[in-house]
C-alpha cells in the first residue's frame, strides 16, 4: 500500500509525524529517505515528540546512533549515510533496529540488508517550503498507520 502526502510547511509535516507516530509500536522500523534538506530529521524531531521525547532530536550523523529513553518506549535514531559504502555497517545495528522501541532510520537504503519490515518514507522537495512524502507498507503490522494516513491523504 502507499499513499502521498504533500507537506508545505513544517506544521504540515509535525502533523504527518505525530499522526504516525500515535500508532506506532514497540518494534517498528521507519527508512526514512531522500535528499540533504529534504526534511528527515525534521520529520525524526516531531515523531519523537508523538512518543513523548523531551530531549533535543538531532541527526546522528557523526555518531550514526543515538538512543532516547524517556518516552513511552525506547526510541532509536540511525543516520546511515557514512555506511553508503558498506564500511563500519557491522557494529551492531541489527540489535537496536530489531529492538525494543521505535527506529528510524535517515538514509535507510543504504543499510536496507539490515532492515527487517520497514515502513518506508521517501521524502522530495518539491519547492523551498514544500515535500511530498511517499509513504509505503507492505506489511499487516502497519495497516493501522496506512488506513489513518489514507484519511489525510485524500
């Protein structure tokens, strides 16, 4: 299943998050793609607030993970664009994406041999303010998100 959402401004897309971030579960994987500035951790910053994060979100890009655990579940933040070339990927990833919490996971394609069931999310710039979001499933366990996204996406 897949639906579009077009975001154009940044309440637009905090509501996109914090509509899929009300059904999310323990376990859930969300490959979170698209170009430098297209709004991931953005996106990142706002589902981590639907989960009740207080702590400042920001993009692991040098740490590649960063943990938060003051929310209703333990949540995950991977930013996999320096394991592009397959360098460093083994350093125990797997533990966390099939963990107890949330993972998101910015520049998912390039570990996507690691990630089990994702929910994808490609995001386009479409102009300054605004991105279309192609959000794909094709797994049960994320039907409710999909049939909520289905009622904003008309």
């Amino acid at each position: 299943m897949e639906v579009r959402y077009v975001s154009n401004s940044l309440e637009d897309t905090k509501k996109l998050a914090l509509m899929i971030g009300k059904n999310l579960f323990r376990g859930s994987v969300i490959s979170l793609n698209g170009d430098l500035g297209a709004g991931k951790t953005t996106f990142t910053q706002s589902l981590a607030l639907s989960l009740g994060i207080e702590d400042k979100v920001s993009s692991p890009t040098f740490n590649i993970l960063k943990c938060y655990f003051d929310g209703s579940m333990p949540f995950y933040h991977i930013d996999a664009y320096r394991l592009e070339d397959g360098t460093n990927a083994n350093i125990g990833l797997e533990e966390v994406i099939e963990g107890d919490g949330v993972c998101v996971i910015e520049w998912g394609q390039f570990i996507k041999e690691m990630v089990f069931e994702p929910l994808d999310i490609q995001i386009k710039i479409l102009d300054n303010n605004s991105r279309e979001f192609v959000i794909t499933s094709n797994f049960s366990k994320y039907d409710v998100i999909m049939e909520d996204l289905k009622e904003i996406c008309r």
